[in-house]
C-alpha cells in the first residue's frame, strides 16, 4: 500500500538530470526487466557513446581556445573496458596507476605512447613495463626516479614528467621546490629519461587555482628548457566538476536538510557538490580562458594534458538493483518504507566515504500510485549498509521485484569499493549498443 508523504519526514527531491539514451532505457517496456531477469542479481549499464561525447567537448574547448591538448582518461575513476576502448577509438589516451591498468588499456587498443603513469612509488615492474611501452610517467618522487634512471631500457629513453607538489599543500604527493632542483640534478647529464614536463593535482574544483598554478608551472618548462630538457607539456590533473542535479533542487536540500529526514536519524558532516554550474569541458574553459592562460601556452609552445575520470563519465551509466523486500517503519508516528535491495552500497561508494550518494534512484516500471518516503537498505547482515539512509520521496510505493535505477554512478561509484562480501556476486556492467529505431542491444563488458 502507498504511505502519505510527510514533508518533516521526507527528503526534498534531488531528481538527476537524464541524458537521452537515459530515458530510452527507462521507457522501454522489456529492456531493463529482461536484463534483470538474465543476470540474476544487481547490474551496471554502461552506454560509451556518452564517453565519446564527453571526450569531445574536451577537444573542443582545447580548440576553441587555440590550445594544444591532450585528455587522459583516469582509469580509477572505473574498471570498464568499454570505456577504455572508447578511449582508444575516439582519441583520449588513458591515466594508469597499476601494471593491472596499464595492461588492461593495452588491451582494448590504448597504445603506449598514450599512457600517462600516475600514482606514488611505482613498483620498479610498473616503471619498467611503462617505460617500454613508451608511457608518460609523472614521477612523483626523487627514489623514484632514480630507480628508473637505474633501470634504464636499450628500446628507448624513458619519458617523464616530474610532479610538482602545490604550494602551502599537506598532500603526500609531489615533490617540493628543493626536491624538484634536486631532481633536475639527477636528470643532468643523464641520457636514460627524457623530462617532457611537469604536473600537479589540485583537490577540489577551482578553475581558478588551477590556472594560476598551471601559469607558475609554465615557468618550471621554461627553466627546465635552458637546461636542456625539451619540457613541453603541462598536466593540470582532473578535477573537473560534475552537474548532477538541477540548481534549485540542490539549494532546496541543502537549505532544509535534516536528520529527521534519514532513518535512525542517521547524519552527514558534508556532502559531494552534486549540482556545479560549470561541469566538464566548460571548467576547462574557464581555466584557459582565466588570465591570459590559453596565450601563455600558445606563446610558450606547451601541451596542455588533463586527466578527467568523473567527467568523462558523466552520465555514461547507472547502477540497477532489485528490490526483495519492503517494511514499513514510522519516525514521529509517521510511516515510510525501508526496502531490501539484492545488492550493497559497497556497489554505490559515495556511502563509504561517510556521505550519502544523493541523486534520487528511479523506480521501474513507472505506475501511478502515491508519493511513498522510502530509505533503501542493502542485503547484508551489516546494519550500517544503506544506500539511501534518507527517505527519499519515491513516486508510489515500491513493490518486490521492481527495480531501483541509481543514475549517473559511472564515475567513482559503481565499483571503486565492490567485493563479494557474503559471496554475493560482483555486479556485471552491461554495455549497451544502440539498434535500429529506438532499440538497445546489450553485451557483457569486456
């Protein structure tokens, strides 16, 4: 039966914005049911067309500014190898921090001389194997370049940039000032590795801290340049913003939010920033267009490369689960459900990170019925496992068997902490390939 929302109980609705292969999913009568019914449990879809789309609009502020540019895609961000391939097939290269990854984006096409190595530390295997292949590697320490100097290849000279910590920065990443004159030191003379550059990552999304540090790095090229080292390429790292929700749906919650709107009157100190008015490409915009920076590069003849993980997937998947079960609990006398999914939030990272992942899932197949306030718990013995702790204002009331659609959780959700705990399968990603009319035909990833 429906339950009567009330409005000290329920969330504000955050619905997310839909792209169109989207909605075509979700008004399709039979796709995501007959999907369900084939793979038995919880699934990913995956639609690279939009990673495509996003790796374009890249391109295309790098061109409308005049800028030469390059996009590698951070595998962390998902393990899909459809991505990658779209990577390979639509001209972004991909950011690895494993021999795992590197492999794998090898192996759907990606060439080695489009691998950007990034990570702490890398294993002495890991510096060997990208340094054959041709890689990129930013260098984040001075043992670690000094044990690739050692390691040498007869192949080819090591290619390298060395990352810069930022200034006033606490990060464990990068080198400091003294570290980076120390390890222009060691490249003198040498004849193994080849310094094409500099890089750094900024936590957060300010197009304007990352343009001024970009600036004072293209200082760091030109120094390097006098002393003999080509350093013609710049990475500024990811960072670029994610537009989940609409503007007025985010202030409505974040104006009005409140524990009584999550069972057990759960609470989050802080929340990701799920609407941002300047996502993607138009933050990369914003960073070239920010003090003449788009010109400093061009006069300085230096590559600009960005490493977008969330922002290459946005809205390039979903997350689907089944719903197997339904309570009805009451805060203040007032009822709401409490679903079972056949998954765990260990399939929506965002709740492992002390937060709530807060776009609203959709409920198919879309029926009439009453506004129902439902939070939405995973199928484990583990009492702390919600994926939804909030009672969000579901359209009717959910029945066993319907299926909850979590949008947009390609970048950094769906499987950056997945394991088969309790042996629970690990969610499959479905790609899905678009078919004549209006239709999908799907494949397993991979």
């Amino acid at each position: 039966m429906g339950l009567t929302a009330q409005p000290t109980h329920s969330a504000t609705p955050l619905p997310a914005h839909a792209d169109t292969w989207e909605r075509r999913a979700f008004d399709d009568a039979n796709l995501l049911g007959d999907i369900a019914f084939a793979v038995g449990g919880p699934f990913h879809l995956m639609y690279p067309p939009r990673v495509a789309r996003n790796i374009a609009s890249f391109y295309a502020a790098f061109a409308e500014a005049g800028v030469d540019g390059v996009v590698f895609y951070g595998k962390k961000a998902n393990k899909s190898a459809a991505v990658v391939r779209a990577c390979a097939e639509h001209g972004a290269g991909v950011d690895v921090a494993s021999v795992g990854e590197l492999t794998a984006a090898l192996a759907q096409g990606v060439r080695g001389d489009e691998l950007m190595v990034t990570g702490p530390a890398k294993s002495d295997e890991l510096l060997w194997l990208a340094a054959r292949h041709g890689a990129l590697i930013a260098v984040d320490d001075l043992d670690e370049l000094e044990r690739l100097v050692a390691l040498g290849t007869s192949a080819r000279r090591a290619r390298i940039l060395l990352r810069v910590l930022p200034p006033a920065s606490t990060s464990r990443f990068g080198m400091t000032d003294a570290e980076i004159t120390a390890a222009l030191a060691v490249l003198d003379g040498g004849d193994s590795v080849r310094l094409e550059g500099f890089s750094f990552h900024l936590s957060g999304y300010d197009a304007t801290a990352r343009a001024e540090l970009a600036a004072t790095t293209i200082e760091r090229c030109l120094h390097a340049r006098t002393l003999g080292h080509p350093a013609t390429t710049l990475s500024i790292g990811g960072g670029f913003g994610v537009d989940y929700v609409p503007a007025a749906a985010w202030s409505a919650f974040t104006d009005q939010v409140d524990r009584s709107w999550f069972h057990a009157g759960k609470s989050f100190d802080s929340y990701y920033p799920y609407h941002f008015p300047v996502p993607g490409a138009a933050m990369l915009t914003a960073i070239l267009a920010h003090d003449g920076l788009a010109q400093r590069l061009r006069d300085n003849a230096v590559r600009l490369a960005i490493e977008p993980g969330r922002a290459l997937l946005a809205q390039a998947g979903c997350t689907v689960f089944r719903v197997q079960g339904s309570k009805i609990r009451y805060a203040d006398d007032a009822p709401y459900r409490l679903l079972t999914v056949d998954g765990t939030s260990l399939s929506l990272s965002e709740q492992w990170f002390d937060s709530e992942y807060l776009p609203d899932p959709l409920l198919w197949p879309p029926r009439p019925g009453t506004p129902t306030p439902t939070s939405v718990g995973a199928a484990t013995c583990l009492d702390s496992d919600m994926l939804s702790w909030r009672r969000i204002p579901l359209p009717r009331a959910a029945d066993v068997g319907d299926l909850l659609i979590y949008p947009n959780t390609a970048g950094y959700q769906m499987d950056s902490n997945e394991s088969a705990f309790h042996d629970l399968p690990i969610p499959p990603k479905i790609v899905l390939h678009d078919a004549t009319g209006d239709r999908f035909r799907w494949t397993l990833d991979g």
